[in-house]
C-alpha cells in the first residue's frame, strides 16, 4: 500500500534500443520531462514521481515479462503503453493484478479483452485501423484526374499488418484497383528496388505504412526514383517533429500522412518544447531526426490525462481512478478529452497533413492540414508527380 508521502511510480515499456529506438526515445524524453515537471510542482499525492521505464528493446517477445517486473518487482501502481503488442502483453497481467492502465491502442483488436481499468488515447475512436487511410483514400478519390489503382508498400511488421489490410478494404470501397503490394523487413536501409518495383506496377496512388528511420529511407527513394503517382504517403511514424521535415528537405514535398492526433491550437507546453529543442540541438547533422514529435505529443498526453485523473481521485485505486476518468474532461495537448464507457475517446482526433514547401523558399517542408475540413489549414497539392512545379513558384 502506498502511503501519502512515499514516491508515486508509474510504469512503462518503451522500445529504446533496436529498430523501433527512435519512437520509444522520443516517448521517454516526454516522460522525463514530465516527471521533472510535475515534481518541481510538488509532485502527486503528497510524493515524488518516478517515471520507471524498461526496454523493450524492439521486440515483443520482451513485453510480458517487462509488465510483471514493473508491477511486482518495481511496485508500478499506474501503467502506461504505447501499441497493440504491448496492450495485448500487458493487459491479462495488468487485469489480474486491479492496475491501471493507458494506452494508445483501441480496445477492439482481437487478442484483447476488456477490463475497466484500461483507458486508451486512440485518435480514431472504435476503427482504428481503417481511420488511418480511410480519409486518405476519400481525399483521393475527390481529385482530378481520379486515381484508379493502389500500390501499398510496408514494414514486415506487426504495426503495419493491420492498417494495410484495412486500407485494401477501404481501398475496394473507394472503386480502387490494387496492382502491388509488397513488404520490406524492418531493419532495411536501402528502398529503391522496393520502389523501383512500385514504379513499374504503374499505380497511380502509393500508400505506405512505416516507422521512422525506414519511412525516411522510402521518401528518399522515392525521390532517387521518380515514381510518377498521383498521391503518394500513408501512415509514416514520426514525421511531426521539424528536425525530420528539415534533413529530408524538398523530398518530402507532397507527402500525404495520417497524424496521430490533431493538436489543439496552442503551443507546447515550455517544458516539453525546451526538451525537444535541446534535444534537436545536440545531434549531429546525420542524427537530425533523433526524436519523433508525435511520439513525444503522445507520451505527454498520456500523463497529462494520468496526472489530473489522480490529482481529482486523490488515490491511485484502480476503481476510483476509472470512475473519474469516465466522467471528466481533461485539458491536454489535444484540447478537450472525454472517454466513453468503453474507455476509448468519445471524439476522434484523425487528421490529414501535407508536407508543402515554405512560402519563404527554405528547406524545411511545412506541415499543412488538409482533412478534415474543420481543420483545414490549406488544400492538397496533386498531382504528386508534379511537384517539382511547386516547389519553382
């Protein structure tokens, strides 16, 4: 049991090492900055706050056993988890034991189950994995001259699995004809013969899913390659933060991605931006990517939720927790938040953005909304394979 004045421990499993480490860096440095944050504000309860953080080390082999050690031998009392492996891992632990846990993966994939004290950030609300593309496609099919067919290129991995098999239904839906589909493995580093194959398919949309360090090499193949499609991007992990927008330059004007969540428009909290720009500032060139912004966004939002939630409950129960956080609005990063009785949020927060160039002629791509239309920040740019004229005007 915890007493007022003992340090409060929350629980995480990142991937810090291997071929995921850019994403689950990034979802640490916004956890430090957080605990750092919220104990020079006090801390929680009465206590410290101490971010205990295992390494997944890419491999979701390693999750099961990294949940039990944070719960019985580092008495984590509140659990935090980014993706469906680690949910699906960490879940029929976390259940048995009464904790409580946050996510940012929905509860209606299959090998999971329900449990009252899982509460998840997912952008999408109940159809994650068709959400991802399904606006991509809708945009698509409104332009002119109208696509006809779809190659989709992806990571060999657990991630992409679902969101391309989603997107391949969404794409029938939309009158899409699939003319290629392949995958690559995930420690890959040279893309071209990937896409060179995707240019002899012909298809006039390209839709990738990708983490960070491959999707960057898929846009600067791409690039190398000249792929003539009409509409090019998908679901690229990690392209928010500006250090990425700024290594990869005009290669990555025209890109099409689903974002993880649309922010409110606000700034960053200063904590947080401090760290993502220090950060940026002490890598070398070849390492301008190191943090994902997204990933980091994300992070943060989660404990912003878990702060006000134990502040108001005043206990870290998994009982009075739940009660609360079904019935209140927390203020975050992303505006408003509210769950709904399955523990999932009661608005999505999917959006579309454009990397266009700058008005001012400079490398670094900016980052344009363009779906839904309430958050439009600008139009999409089309055709993809005319982008070079863009970027002369």
């Amino acid at each position: 049991m915890r007493t007022p004045s003992s340090t409060l421990k929350i629980g995480h499993c990142l991937p810090l090492t291997g071929s995921a480490a850019r994403v689950g860096r990034s979802a640490q440095l916004a956890c430090r900055t957080w605990c750092d944050d919220v104990n020079a504000r006090g801390g929680l309860l009465g206590g410290r706050v101490e971010i205990v953080c295992h390494d997944t080390q890419s491999d979701v082999g390693n999750i099961a056993g990294l949940y039990r050690r944070l719960m019985d031998e580092d008495g984590a009392g509140l659990l935090l988890a980014q993706g469906a492996a680690a949910v699906v891992a960490a879940l029929p632990l976390v259940a048995h034991r009464e904790c409580f846990l946050l996510s940012l993966r929905e509860h209606g994939h299959p090998a999971s189950f329900a449990y009252d004290g899982h509460f998840s950030l997912v952008h999408a609300a109940y159809d994650r994995n068709a959400a991802l593309t399904e606006g991509f496609f809708e945009l698509a099919s409104a332009q002119e001259p109208r696509p006809r067919t779809v190659g989709f290129l992806s990571a060999d991995a657990g991630f992409a699995r679902d969101p391309i098999r989603a997107a391949k239904a969404t794409a029938a839906k939309f009158g899409l004809d699939i003319v290629h589909e392949a995958t690559y493995p995930m420690m890959s580093t040279d893309f071209r013969a990937h896409v060179a194959a995707v240019a002899r398919a012909g298809c006039d949309v390209l839709v990738m899913c990708s983490y960070l360090d491959d999707g960057m090499g898929l846009v600067e193949a791409v690039r190398a390659c000249g792929v003539p499609v009409k509409m090019a991007g998908g679901v690229m992990v990690g392209f928010a933060h500006a250090t990425v927008r700024q290594a990869l330059g005009p290669a990555l004007a025209g890109f099409v991605n689903c974002t993880h969540i649309a922010p409110a428009k606000t700034a960053l909290p200063a904590p947080l931006e401090r760290a993502l720009g220090t950060s940026a500032s002490h890598v070398s060139p070849d390492e301008s990517g190191a943090h994902c912004g997204d990933s980091a966004f994300l992070a943060y939002l989660q404990l912003q939720v878990i702060e006000q939630a134990v502040r108001h409950a005043g206990d870290i129960d998994k009982k009075g927790l739940a009660t609360y956080v079904r019935s209140a609005v927390f203020d975050t990063l992303a505006g408003g938040v509210r769950f709904d009785h399955r523990g999932e949020w009661r608005q999505a927060r999917a959006c579309l953005v454009q990397y266009q160039p700058p008005a001012d002629g400079s490398r670094t791509q900016v980052e344009i909304i363009i779906a839904p239309a309430e958050l439009a920040t600008g139009n999409l740019m089309y055709p993809f394979s005319e982008r070079h004229r863009w970027q002369d005007q």
